[in-house]
C-alpha cells in the first residue's frame, strides 16, 4: 500500500506540473511532440495528432517535449512557427511558468474540497493544568471550556492559542464555561521562550495548559472554503520559501532533506491516516514541487525563466554552448541533491532516526 500510495501521489502531481506546460504550449501555438509520465523506456505509448502519450518506467519524474526546444535542433522554414524556440520571450515565460502554478493551484483546489468537506479541530477544552501556572493561579480546572477572550468568540483550540501567544504579560479577560456555569476570569499570560518550526527561539505568552483531546469536525461554506483554501496555499508556499532559506543559512540541518524513500513513507503513513491525511499531504508536496522548481537552478523551471530574463534583457538568445554548459553544471547540482537526500533515507532507515 505504501508503494501504491507513492506511485498515486507522485503520477497525479507529475501529470498536473506537465500539463501546465502542455496546455499553456498548445494554447499559445506551440507543437509538443511528446507528453510523458516518468522517464526513460517507454513501458505505454500512443500517438493522437500531433503528440505522442507516454507512461515510461523511471516514475520520478516526466517531460513535456515540444517541437524546436532541443539546441541545434534543424527545422524546416514552415515549422519555425510552431517551434518553441522561435516563439516570443513572453510565450515561453508562460509556458515555464505554468508547470510550477498548476501545482501550486492543483494544491488550493484540494484545500477548497478539504475545508468544504470539513476537518477535525481541537475543541477549547482544558485537559490538563499545570502547577503553579497562571491558568492554575487564575482557577482553571481541568474540563473547562473557554468561549470568549477579551470578548472575542472562541470556538476552538488554535483560535485561544493565537490570543494568548501574541498578549505575554498582559492580562486577558476569559470568559469560561464550567458544567451549567460561565465563570470569568483574569489570567496574564507569562512570558516564556519556545522553539519555532525552525528550532529558533522566540517568545510567546502561555497559561499553562494542556487540550483535552476532544475534537468536532470544521465545515465551511463554499465561500469559507475558497478563502481557507487559498490561504492555507499561500501560507504554506511561504513557509516552503523560508525553509529553503533557513536550510541555506544552515538553521535547518542538511539531515532534514528527503528524498523518494522519504516521500514513499510518508505518503503511506498519511494514506493509512485516512483520505483527508492523503490528500493534505498531497497539496503540501504539490507546493514543494511548484515552489522548488521555480528556483534558480539550470535544467529546473526557474533555471529557464532566468534564462529566458536574460534574453529579454539582451534582446538576443544566449548561446546554445553557455546554456549546455549551464544545464550540465545545473545536472551536477540536482544529482549531487537526489544523492544527499537518499543518503539521508537510507540512513534513517538502517540507523531508525527520524527528521530533528
């Protein structure tokens, strides 16, 4: 199942990243040639009109080949026009541009039909008070549910966690619910240092409590679900840009880089979780490959749209030796990234470690 949860994953986010380019070359009177899932062998081909259909046998990856796209390739005077090399910088910006997108607006729609189907969120209920805190202080116990902060409804867990931890030292009015009574009551927030997502410290305002665990399923509307989806999509694609920043500035250790072993795991993990697990994991990583194929590096989209900038700046193509000398050095760099980021899977698996 972890196999099969993988090949699904990774089939469906390659098919949506090839068929932006695929689309957006059709559309803008380009010919593609070839429209393959994996590489490699071919191990299922056919052939309507003018491009030919692929399934091929390395599934770590796929290409769309379009007509005039190959340096030095030699074309008859009537297929100039439909070549992708003779079409406009502003065509061929598209077309690059369109892989990363579809990913990244593949990943919204999965987020609209989550947040529309609903998803479980933790219930403002106290589990657990910890001594001497100010939640003990202030009298809380254990079963309260909150309802209202500083006269602000609060509905569940994440929504009281946000107030709390942006007011340190100053005091909230809380308004509680405990049985068939509402108590109110003060409680300043301490101040305390806590690790971020990145291991880096910063200060955050606590109480001292713990959730029960009890949780109840978030609906949205349609409206509410397009809203929640393209904001969930925008903050992970930001969360995607600083962690490759952060693994840059060597605030997030190279161990944490994964490769296929890694994503082959975790895809079944999540599938075994359930439909809703699967599909989150599915938009998340759908982002990773939009955002990271967007950076800089020859031979991945972003690699081209830097050339292609610089070819509008110069108003004339760079030459066909420094782009395959680019493209190689680009080769070296993502080869010498897969093989890191496996070294790192295998590792984990003899040794048992998990990601820091």
């Amino acid at each position: 199942m972890t196999f099969i949860s993988a090949i699904v994953l990774l089939g469906i986010l390659i098919f949506v990243h090839e068929l932006g380019h695929f689309l957006f070359a059709k559309l803008l009177g380009v010919r593609v040639l070839k429209f393959s899932l994996g590489f490699g062998p071919k191990l299922i081909g056919k052939k309507f009109r003018d491009t030919e259909y692929l399934i091929s046998s390395v599934p770590l990856g796929g290409y769309v080949k379009m007509l005039g796209e190959e340096l030095g390739e030699e074309l008859k005077e009537e297929e100039k026009q439909r070549a992708y090399n003779y079409q406009p910088v502003w065509k061929r910006v598209l077309i690059v541009f369109a892989g990363p997108v579809f990913n990244v607006f593949f990943a919204a729609i999965i987020f609209v039909f989550i947040f529309f189907a609903g998803v479980p969120a933790l219930l403002p209920e106290v589990g657990e008070v910890s001594q001497h805190s100010p939640a003990e202080i202030a009298g809380l116990m254990k079963g309260d549910r909150i309802m209202e902060i500083n006269g602000a409804s609060i509905n569940q867990w994440d929504e009281m966690t946000a107030v709390i931890h942006k007011n340190p030292g100053k005091a909230l009015s809380f308004k509680i619910k405990r049985g068939s009574e509402a108590i109110s009551v003060s409680i300043t927030p301490e101040k305390r240092k806590v690790k971020d997502l990145f291991g880096e410290d910063k200060e955050v305002g606590l109480i001292g409590i713990k959730p029960s665990g009890n949780t109840f399923t978030k609906k949205e509307d349609f409206a509410g679900a397009v809203y929640r989806g393209i904001t969930k999509t925008w903050e992970i694609s930001v969360l995607t840009v600083v962690s490759v920043i952060k693994l840059i500035q060597r605030v997030i250790p190279a161990e944490t880089i994964g490769g296929p072993i890694l994503i082959f795991q975790m895809a079944g993990q999540q599938a075994a979780y359930g439909i809703l697990s699967f599909f989150t994991f599915m938009a998340v990583i759908s982002i990773n490959l939009g955002i990271l194929n967007l950076l800089p590096i020859p031979i991945l989209d972003g690699g081209h749209l830097v050339f292609l900038s610089v070819e509008a700046v110069r108003r004339k193509p760079l030459s066909d030796k420094v782009i395959m000398v680019a493209q190689r050095i680009g080769l070296a760099i993502i080869i010498t990234i897969m093989v890191f980021a496996l070294y790192n899977d295998i590792m984990r698996v003899v040794t048992g470690k998990t990601i820091p």
